[in-house]
C-alpha cells in the first residue's frame, strides 16, 4: 500500500500546521507579566460628557425614548487611589 499526497493535501496541511504554531505563539504571549498600571491618572473616558440631544424638525416624527441608552449615575462611593485597577484581572499562582 503505498500513500499518494497531491500538492492540495501537502499545501492544505502546511496551512494548518502554520496556522496552529501562529495560534501557539500568540497564545502564550504576554504570560506571567505583571502589568503595572497607575490607575489614579483619570482615562479618557472619564471625561466625556453627554451630547446635545438630537431636535426633531417639524412634520416629522418624534425619536423613541426608548432606544436612548442613559447612563445613570453610580450610587457607590467612589474607589480609594491606592486600590489596584479593577482592570487588572488577579494573579494566579501555578508554581505549586
């Protein structure tokens, strides 16, 4: 019995053995890094403020309500400056 590869099968198959190193490699970027972030200068999204609403001409339909998304305003006390980032997800030990 004897196999027959034609250039398709072999062309195929090099895709996906690159592709799979690429995935690897990728996935183990950045590992075990500590990311220190200073999380008491304000982001940018800080800083924005609402926009004006939109003014319906006359003869034409109102906007929905409805499809306006408002943000509310958080009822929690505001985070101490010393706390880390809440970004930041925790670190976890696997060295045992």
């Amino acid at each position: 019995m004897t196999l027959s590869f034609n250039r398709t099968t072999i062309l195929k198959a090099t895709m996906a053995v690159a592709t799979l190193l690429i995935l690897i490699s990728l996935a183990a970027c950045g590992r075990n890094k500590v990311r220190e972030e200073d999380c008491s200068e304000p982001q940018k999204y800080q800083s924005v403020v609402p926009g004006k609403r939109i003014v319906v001409p006359e003869g034409l339909d109102p906007l929905d309500d409805f499809k306006e998304m408002p943000i509310p305003k958080s009822e929690s006390a505001p985070r101490a400056d010393s706390t880390k980032c809440l970004e930041s997800p925790p670190v976890i030990d696997t060295s045992s």
